[in-house]
C-alpha cells in the first residue's frame, strides 16, 4: 500500500518539489497539498505530514501531529535545540525534523562537527537565494551547535559583541548572506596555527533535496519518538 502524505507549504519551492516527488514514487500517494493558511485539520488521515512552512505555522502543524499520534516530517527554519527540546510526550507520533535534505550537506555538517574538535576559531557564512526570509539558515544552526556539542572547551569569539560579527549560535558567529544568483552555500571557515581549513557544500537547484525527502518520507512512516537530522534517517 502506497504511504499517504499531506505536504503542509506546498505552494512553495520545497512543497512543489515534494508534490513532483510523491507524484513519480509508486510507494507514495498525495494526500492532501495544504498552504501556510489551510485548515491543518485537513490533514487528517494522511500517514505522513511533510511540512514546509514557517516556523510559528510549523508548531502548530507539529503539535496537531503530536496530538493526534501522525508522522511528520519538518523541513521548515528555525526549530533550534531549544525548541525542540519543548517537545514532550509524543506518544505514538514521529517528529522526524531535517534541517537540510540534501546528502552532501548532511555530510558536510558531519565533517565540520569532526573539525570542530581541533580548532578553536571558528565561523560560519551561509548564503541563500533572496527569497528566504529567515536567518540563520536551520542549516548552519544545526552545523553550530553540533560543533559546540563536540567539543570539550566552548568557542570564543572576539569581538562577539560588535553588530558586523554576525549572530553568535552555541558560541559561534554565524554570518548570513541573502543574494540573487544563489541556492544555498555554507561555508564553515576553521582557522589554526598558519592554516585555514574551509568546509564548503553548496546546491544550485531544489533537485537536491530530493534524496533526502523520499527517503525521511519513507523512514517517518515507520518511526516513532524524536529523530533529528538527516543523519537519523540514512544511519
């Protein structure tokens, strides 16, 4: 039987790609395509919510799920390691939150959370198309605060208190870039002793979420609790 899926945000850049991709996945149904502003109840039934919305529209969409014990994966902005610790007593539902679909990202993030360990200045510049309205990226949020939570010592980052240096996210400046021309690129920037070591990944079209998206699809129908990153779903 085909998973049914409900695509919160459908009318935007990743909700149209989900609906292309379930669309061409003989083991995934479209359910129901829901805007920012819809009835989330409209979503009842579905196996599987995959949302892609804004953060104050996204809590509310999760704590629907969680309430009603649905499967949902969240692929919009902003749900920190502070936010999702808020949630409690999920029961039989799955929160399967992913900050970047994309493999090499996934990858990348790991990389930088490995470098992190051997250098103590660090910083972060991510770059988005300008259509994006929020800042920081989830992406170099989660790359930060993975960092953070691998190291023994906590950065320390002169200047922080100077507006140019950017947002500090577990100790680390995160600089954020909205300019026309791009997709998305993060550059994690370590520095040591004479050396500069730079992580870089970067995406010029949506198609490379594409991976990511059917496969978290495919793991929420079966999860149940908590399960953050793209890690969660390929481990």
């Amino acid at each position: 039987m085909a998973i049914k899926v409900s695509v919160v945000g459908a009318t935007g850049r990743m909700g149209k790609l989900a609906l292309e991709l379930i669309d061409a996945a003989n083991d995934l149904e479209l359910h129901s395509a829901l805007d920012s502003r819809s009835d989330a109840w409209l979503s009842d039934g579905a196996e599987v919510i995959f949302d892609v919305t804004r953060l104050e529209v996204s809590q509310q969409v999760v704590a629907k799920a969680i309430a009603a014990g649905q499967k949902i994966v969240v692929g919009t902005s902003g749900w920190s390691a502070a936010k999702l610790a808020e949630l409690k007593d999920l029961g039989q539902a799955a929160v399967v939150v992913i900050p970047n679909f994309s493999v090499g990202s996934m990858l990348a993030t790991r990389f930088a959370a490995e470098a992190g360990k051997f250098f103590d200045s660090i910083e972060i510049v991510e770059t988005h198309h300008a259509g994006k309205l929020d800042s920081p990226s989830g992406t170099a949020v989660r790359t930060a605060e993975l960092i953070s939570a691998n190291r023994t010592t906590p950065v320390t980052a002169p200047a922080a208190d100077q507006d140019a240096r950017g947002q500090l996210v577990a100790g680390i400046p995160v600089h954020s870039l909205r300019l026309a021309g791009v997709s998305a690129k993060q550059d994690v920037h370590f520095g040591g002793v004479s050396e500069l070591l730079t992580i870089s990944h970067e995406t010029t079209s949506v198609s490379a979420y594409s991976a990511g998206i059917l496969a978290a699809i495919r793991f929420a129908a079966d999860a149940q609790g908590l399960h953050v990153g793209l890690d969660a779903v390929f481990k």
